[in-house]
C-alpha cells in the first residue's frame, strides 16, 4: 500500500480553481476525493507568513543540521509563548502517537518525522 500526506490551502473540490487546464485535472480530484481521506486542519493563522518567520527572510527551512534544528527550537519556542511542553501520546485511529513535545495550553506540538510518516 502507499501512505500519500498532502497539504493544500484549497479543498479538493477548489483545486487548480480557475486554472487553464482545469477541466485536464478535474478527473484526478474524484479519485482523489474517493482513495483518500481529507482532514480539514482549520486555522485562522497561516503558518507560513507569520511575521517571525517574514523578518527572518524564511519561509522554510534548509538545508537540515545543527542551524536549522536550532531555528526550529526557537520557532517552537515563539509559538509556544515559553509555556513549558511535555511528552504525550494520542490514541488516533486504533495507533498510538508519541508527542515529542506538546503545549497543550497554545495547541502546539511537536513530532518527529518518523514518528508521523515512517510507521
């Protein structure tokens, strides 16, 4: 089997909206809509724009190593406003999900890579 994660700002039905070749790409919205399962992840910040990731010139993070994991740590600690974090596991459709670092009291979380696409 194959394990497809996608992320879109759109919901299938309002993909390629508008586009040139849209009525090319409308058959592979059915199948996407009928071998997946969509998880709206509604959230009235858009991640990628927010003004400490703007003033530091980036949206996303490259290349991997120590720079970029230290980044990261303080990224996390700007979303988490400093609030402490700790260790949780949720139980998700009969898995088990290891929270590296969850602040419950701001709704941020932390996984590992593995720990979401590599089980």
């Amino acid at each position: 089997g194959i394990v497809m994660v996608a992320t879109s700002n759109r919901p299938p039905d309002d993909l390629y909206k508008n586009g040139l070749q849209r009525p090319l790409f409308v058959p592979f919205i059915g199948d996407l809509k009928q071998r997946c399962e969509v998880h709206d992840l509604d959230s009235p910040n858009d991640y990628r724009m927010l003004k400490h990731l703007a003033r530091a010139g980036r949206t996303y993070m490259t290349p991997l190593g120590p720079d970029t994991d230290e980044a990261m740590d303080e990224f996390f600690g700007l979303l988490t406003k400093g609030r402490g974090t700790k260790p949780l596991t949720l139980q998700l459709r009969g898995r088990k999900l290891k929270v590296e670092r969850a602040a419950r009291k701001v709704d941020v979380a932390r996984f590992g890579f593995d720990e979401l696409c590599g089980k």
